[in-house]
C-alpha cells in the first residue's frame, strides 16, 4: 500500500514537472494560456497602420509558437523638419525670415514673415550709406 502510493506519487510529480517545464509532451495538449505563459514567444510583426507625422500607427505582434496576438502602438514620428532659410532685405529687395517645414508631408510649420526692402538711406552725398549707390543721379 505504501510503495503504491509512492509509486502514483512520482507519477504525479513528473508529470507536474513536465507540464511547468514546457517540454513538448506529445498527445498531451496544453491549455492555451498555460502554453502561451511558458512560450518562449517568437514574435512576428506585421504592420497594421503605419505611424504619420502626427498620428500614432499600429503593430500587431503574433507569436509563432502560441499564436498569443499583441497590438503596439507606434508612436507618431514627429515632423521631419528642415529650414527655410531666411533672407536678408537689402535697400530695394525684400527679404524674410527663417522658417521650417516638414519634408514628409510638405506644409510649413513656421512661416517665414516677409521683410520689406528698408529703401536707401540718404546720408550727407549723394550716395546710399547703406550700399554705396548713387541715389540722386538720375533725378537731378
Ligand atoms: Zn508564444
Ligand atoms: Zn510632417
Ligand atoms: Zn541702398
């Protein structure tokens, strides 16, 4: 009686012990979650929505082995920003100041604002002090 028991105990005992090892155990078919706690998982991803400059997308992650599915969220990429560079107004040409824009989805997210040309500036001659142009030439 006594080595029966023990007999059923060690039955029961290595059974246990290949269940949480995660052994494959042949016919012996495992719940899903137990298979999917002791998985190993192998994920694969496929893209469900691809992230944009402002919106977040999607990844759903399937495990080879358990079939456990998971969706990740992508965090949106942000704006690929690049300069506009600014200009600088001469006497009789406008110019403007710097900006950005993004190249991914091309709008402008600071827009440069428009300087206007500042007009020569008469100093004592008849020249521009600013760029050296004879100014009243022609007028006279
Ligand atoms: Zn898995
Ligand atoms: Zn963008
Ligand atoms: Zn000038």
């Amino acid at each position: 009686m006594k080595r029966w028991t023990g007999a059923v105990m060690a039955i029961l005992l290595s059974g246990v012990s290949i269940m949480f090892s995660g052994c494959d155990v042949g016919d012996v078919k495992q719940p899903e979650w137990l298979q999917q706690e002791l998985c190993d998982h192998v994920f694969e991803e496929e893209v469900v929505r691809e992230p944009t400059c402002k919106q977040a997308g999607s990844t759903l992650k399937t495990c080879a082995l358990c079939g456990l599915e998971k969706t990740v969220r992508v965090p949106a990429k942000g704006h690929n920003v690049a300069a506009i560079e600014g200009v600088a107004p001469t006497c009789e040409t406008d110019g403007w100041t710097a900006g950005s824009y993004c190249t991914v989805c091309e709008i402008v997210l600071v827009e440069p604002t428009l300087i206007p040309a500042s007009g020569h500036v008469d100093g004592f001659g008849n020249d521009c002090v600013v760029c050296g142009e004879r100014i009243w030439t022609d007028i006279y």
